[in-house]
C-alpha cells in the first residue's frame, strides 16, 4: 500500500498563486521576457505539398534596411540527427506538406520581417501529393504501435460469431473531423546562442523534454540549453513536444550569434505547424443480448499520419478495457499522407474513440429498449477486462448516478422526438468518460530551508494555466506539515531539477510523488526543526501499485440540447458532468479543469473541423474566422462536480489525473442529446445545422 498523506492544504479551494501575476500583466509569457536588442524571425512557408525547392531568390529580402540574415536550406547551419524528420528544418530542398518551413528572415523589427519574408520568391519542382484520408484507401497500414505505447490491434474471443449470434446488433462507422488546438498563447520562443549552447525561452508543457528533443537535433549535449517557460498560455497537447518552430528560432539564433531571437507563429501558421488531432472513421459493432448484456465489442479505426514521420494515435484503446464483454477487438490503421504530423491534443485517443463508443452504446440502449444509464451499469465490469486487474478507484456507476440524481434523469420521457419549446426540439443525452493514470518517469524535487523560514521548492514543472503553481504549493505543505505560506515553490526551467511532461494528464501524479519524497527524505534527514541552507533532493519512487491494477479516472457526461425544429440550429443549454477522479487536490482550479474540458467537448460537438483542401493539402479555414470556437454565448449552465474519494494506489495525494477527462464523452453526451431532440441520429462531427434538416 501507498503510504498516503493526511490532507490540510490538500483540498482547499486556494485562489491561484499566480493569479495576481497574470492578472497585473507582470508574469512573462514566453515571448515577453526582458532580452538585450531582440531580432524578430518571420519564416517563409512552402506553397506545395509535396516536391523541391529548386531555387530561392533572397535578394530582395536581403536588401531590405532593418533584415539581419535570410536563411534557407543552402546556408543554414547543419543539423547533426534527422531522426525526427518535423525537426530535421532547413536541411534540404525537400518539401514534405504545405506550409513547411523554407526558409526565414531574420530582422530588427517584426515588421521588416513580415515584409522581407514576402519578398523571398522559392521556385518549386512540386511531385503529386496525396492529402486525402478515406476509408477505401488500399494503403492502410498497421503500425506497430499507437501513442504512447499501446499494442495496435487487440483481440479476445471470437467478435464474429458472438455478433452473428447476438439478439441485438448495432454497425455503424462514425467520423470526428481534423481539429486543430488554440491555445491563447501561440507557439512562441527566444532563442539566444552564447558560450557553446542556447537558451530559449519558450512556452512549452516540458522544459526539460524540449532539451532532450533539441539536443541531439544541434548535437549538444543537453546541459549546453537551457529552457525557461515559468508561465504558458495553454497548451492542450500542441506544446507537449518541441516543433519545428523551436529548431527554426535555435537556427536562427546560431546564425545570428549573440542576439536573440524572438519567433511567435501566427494563428495562421500554427495550422500547419504544430500538430493536430487526427480525423478518424470508426466502424463500432456491438453485440447483445436482449437484456443488453454486451457480448461482442469490434472497434475499428482508420486514421491518417504524415508520410515522413509516424504518428499513431490511440483511438480504440479505451474501449478495450470500457465494458465487459466477452469477445472484443480493437484495430488501428493509417494513412500515410502528404500532410504536417498529427500529435497530441487533449485526450488523444480517448476523445474521439469515446465519442463514437459512446454513442453507439446510445444506438444499443435504444435498440434495446434499455434506458441508457441502466445499459451502462449492465455492462459494468468488475475488473479490468484487458489485463484483469482490479480497478485502483472504478466508480462509473457512482458518477452515472449521482449525474442522474442532480440532472434530474429520472424525469426523461426516453421517446426520441417528443419534447418540443417554443420552436426548439429538445432532448436529453449521457455518456461515459474514461481517462488513464498515466505515470511518467524521470522526476525530481529537491527541498531547501531558506534564511526567511520558508521551504524552497523546486522542480522542473510546468503550469500552462492548469494549477500547477497552486497545486503543487498544496502538496508540499502537507507533505512537510506547515503552512502553504511557509512554502516557496520554483517550476517552469531546466534550472530547476528534471520533470516530466505536462502531458498525458501526468503532471500532478509524478511531481507530486517527487515532492513528497523529498519532503520526506528532508524531514528523515533535518527533523522539524531544519537549519537554514539544510537541502535535500529526492527521485519520484516507483510505484509498485501501478503493477498491480488498473487505474483510470472515469466520469458522466449528460448534456441538454435543443434543435430548431425549422432550422436546425443547435444550442446547449445545460451540461453537467460528474468524475471519479480520486482525491482532489484545488477544488477550485480542479472544477476550472473539468468545466474547461467540457468546454472543449462541446467544442467538438458544435464547432471544431480543420478543412483540408486535398488539392492543396493546407488548411482552409487557418483562422478564428473559419475555425469555430465556443464564445460565451455559447456555453449554457455547465457544470461540474466530483465523488469525494481517494485513491490509495495511485499516488501518496489519492488523486488521479484531471486535464483531460473533462472533454472525453462530452461530445457523445451531446450527439446522443441531439439524437433524444430530434430521433436523428448523427455520426459525424461536428453536428452542424444542416445534418437535422430532413
Ligand atoms: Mo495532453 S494531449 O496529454 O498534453
């Protein structure tokens, strides 16, 4: 067993350390940190998807007043490893997906660069490209595994016989679209070279994984950059792995040695060049008895990926351990195109699997009868039905239930069509969410008694707005046993000791973990009563648990929709969702994470779609104009609450991860609303106007 802690600051709804910074305008964002005589960068993006540069024509650039440098693959400074082809940048005149980097003109202002970029004039050899995701491709291919480290396709029993057998069936393929993150903060870095190495100031989910991705790109050993990212303006996932713009300001920065380098992508720009959310087209095939009891579970995921580097995402993989039925599989197959590498954004994986899992659990609930919730307990299994290990903490029937209590379920006439206001179809709908206890390794806090009687904390983490300066200020108060006050916390820089990833909804687990043995280790080491200066440092510990059972977060999505019976406009008045996500450690930023995860979720289901012009292979609507996002308006009364509960085998805080399970089944919850609305069942997002007109 885990030795857990006993929770004082841990669970205070604390109003964020960094709150008055961000609100006074005086905590620096990436590109606002105070540096000697700054260059701007603006890069020059190709304009074919696929082919060669056979020519650049720098003159007019170059004659500019105020352009310092003009860089393109013939004089930029060499790489030393193109094992990551998305940061292999200015190496060649290859042209892999539109909107790559060909080149970029450093200047004194902002402007000159913008203006001396539009002069540079590349001439193409382009070949054809192929930028089309479809279903009947014959080059779909399995990878050999999918993000991070699942296995590609999973099979148990015999799927085909159990559905040719099963009473009740559903078959249906659903699609999400391309989605793209927005973060507020755009992807932006200073980067300077000076004595041998680079510092960078960058706006980034992991300072120390930007290092160790950047070194052996420059051939640097990794303490010859130093990273510093105190403050980030979101993030999602897009600024969970160093881009091509971080080795485009670096090579800049090498050109120009001793100024720096400031490079902020456009809103624009960040359509082709800092990863996306695969679209994917899901087959759901599941079998059941008449009782709704799941006998077959067949997941299958057709999704696309770059051609010069792979990115797989994990589509399918939590329905594999989701409900108990006793044959199940699960596949993963790629497209390889002409197109920027997709990546993380929020819950890859989870997101859209669940949003097709989850409404075709809606189609079986009504194909049986079943109401929807009651269909879900049914199907609940008592152990992991993957690896058959115990839950650390399975409370999806709690989260179902008490979703049902608060949203007043047991009202729903479960008709589909029947209930009408004022013009407005309006309908009812759930679905379940389900997210990993991921752990990362590779973290360390070390622990000093300062001159002012204050405990100094550091690590290497980041906060890109989730809490993280609050939360973990909370943990090592009760991990040392004083107040939060007597606690000064140091994150956000490769300074500071090695942390994992804000990723993967890890952050708080493993920095946590590492605080509290160094809390520990200092106080085995210097008492109660420390010395000024006395310091110690500790590892994250394994945990032996993680071994042992099956630990996940789960949740309750239900939504209320309208649909204009004339119009089929579709709005959101009310959403509520309910998690297990163990011990809570801010209830305030914690209920700011879920409701923001919502948010995105609903998101999805109304607004989001990247618009890929195969015949270009860029994306259309680049912008705020064409990228739908909700605005206020568009958010009804959401919102969020949790069971009170702790884990005891995840962590010594009992918690488990929250950054993502917010936005996993909300979109589900909506379409499955929209579907009680209307009796139209849509599966393909977002769930626009037009697809409930008849
Ligand atoms: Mo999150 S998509 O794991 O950064």
């Amino acid at each position: 067993m885990i030795d857990l802690m006993e929770p004082h600051a841990i669970g205070l709804p604390l109003d964020r350390l960094d709150g008055r910074a961000k609100l006074t305008g005086t905590a620096p964002y990436a590109l606002e940190h105070r540096v000697t005589q700054p260059l701007y960068l603006h890069p020059v993006q190709a304009t074919i998807a696929r082919g060669r540069v056979t020519a650049i024509d720098c003159a007019a650039a170059k004659a500019l007043a105020g352009v310092v440098a003009v860089i393109t693959h013939e004089n930029a400074p060499r790489l030393a490893s193109d094992e990551d082809k998305e940061l292999w940048v200015l190496q060649s005149n290859e042209v892999r997906f539109r909107g790559q980097f060909v080149g970029a003109v450093i200047a004194e202002t902002p402007e000159i660069a913008l203006e001396a970029a539009d002069l540079v004039r590349v001439t193409y050899a382009p070949q054809p490209h192929d930028s089309e995701l479809h279903a009947d491709r014959q080059d779909l291919y399995a990878p050999e595994q999918v993000n991070p480290d699942y296995p590609t396709d999973t099979n148990e029993g015999d799927v085909e016989a159990a559905l040719a057998s099963a009473a009740v069936t559903v078959d249906e393929t659903y699609t999400t679209p391309m989605e793209h993150n927005n973060p507020m903060e755009m992807h932006a870095c200073i980067a300077l070279w000076a004595n041998g190495g680079f510092t960078l100031y960058d706006s980034t989910q992991g300072a120390h994984s930007v290092r160790t991705t950047l070194a052996p790109v420059f051939g640097l050993a990794a303490e010859r950059i130093k990273v510093i990212a105190p403050y980030v303006g979101g993030g999602f996932g897009s600024k969970g792995t160093a881009h091509a713009h971080n080795v485009l300001a670096c090579l800049a920065a090498r050109s120009v040695a001793g100024r720096p380098v400031k490079f902020a992508l456009t809103r624009q720009q960040m359509f082709a060049l800092a990863g996306y959310r695969t679209p994917t087209i899901q087959r759901v095939r599941l079998g059941a008895d008449r009782d709704g009891h799941l006998t077959a579970i067949a997941h299958d995921v057709i999704e696309q990926t770059s051609r010069f580097k792979e990115f797989a995402e994990q589509t399918a993989v939590p329905t594999r351990m989701m409900y108990k039925a006793p044959n199940r599989r699960t596949t993963h197959r790629l497209a390889a195109l002409d197109v920027p590498v997709p990546s993380w954004m929020r819950a890859p994986g989870e997101t859209p699997g669940m949003f097709a899992a989850e409404v075709a659990m809606d189609e079986l609930a009504v194909a049986c009868g079943i109401d929807p919730i009651e269909l879900r307990i049914r199907n609940e299994p008592e152990a992991d039905p993957e690896s058959g290990r115990p839950w650390s903490g399975r409370n999806l029937v709690g989260c179902l239930r008490e979703g049902a209590r608060r949203f007043g379920w047991a009202r729903r006439d479960p008709r589909p069509a029947v209930r009408q206001q004022d013009g407005w179809l309006v309908g009812t709908g759930v679905a379940s969410s389900t997210y990993p206890g991921y752990t990362l390794p590779g973290s360390r806090a070390t622990i000093r008694y300062g001159e002012d009687q204050r405990y100094v904390v550091r690590i290497g983490a980041a906060d890109i707005g989730t809490g993280t300066w609050t939360a973990l200020t909370q943990i090592a108060a009760d991990a040392l046993g004083c107040p939060v006050e007597a606690i000064r916390l140091e994150i956000g820089g490769t300074d500071l000791p090695m942390a994992s990833v804000e990723g993967g909804s890890s952050g708080i687990n493993c920095w946590g973990s590492a605080i509290v043995a160094a809390a520990r280790a200092f106080r085995d080491a210097h008492g109660a009563d420390p010395a000024a200066g006395d310091e110690i440092g500790a590892d994250m510990p394994e945990n032996p648990e993680a071994e042992r059972f099956s630990i996940h977060s789960f949740g309750a999505q239900f939504a209320e929709v309208h649909v204009h019976a004339d119009t089929g406009e579709i709005r959101v008045p009310r959403m509520l969702g309910v998690f297990s996500a163990g011990r809570i450690i801010n209830p305030k930023t914690a209920r700011s994470q879920f409701i923001g995860g919502m948010t995105m979720g609903l998101s999805m289901a109304l607004h989001e779609a990247s618009i890929l012009d195969p015949r270009f292979g860029h994306v259309v609507n680049h912008d705020f104009a064409g990228y739908h996002i909700p605005v206020n308006a568009d958010i009804g009364a959401l919102d969020a609450v949790w069971l009170d509960e702790c884990d005891p085998h995840s962590n010594p805080m009992g918690s488990r991860g929250i950054g993502e399970i917010g936005i996993v089944g909300a979109a589900a919850a909506i379409a499955n609303a929209a579907f009680h609305a209307t009796g139209i069942r849509v599966r393909n997002l977002p769930l626009t106007a037009d697809k409930f007109l008849r």
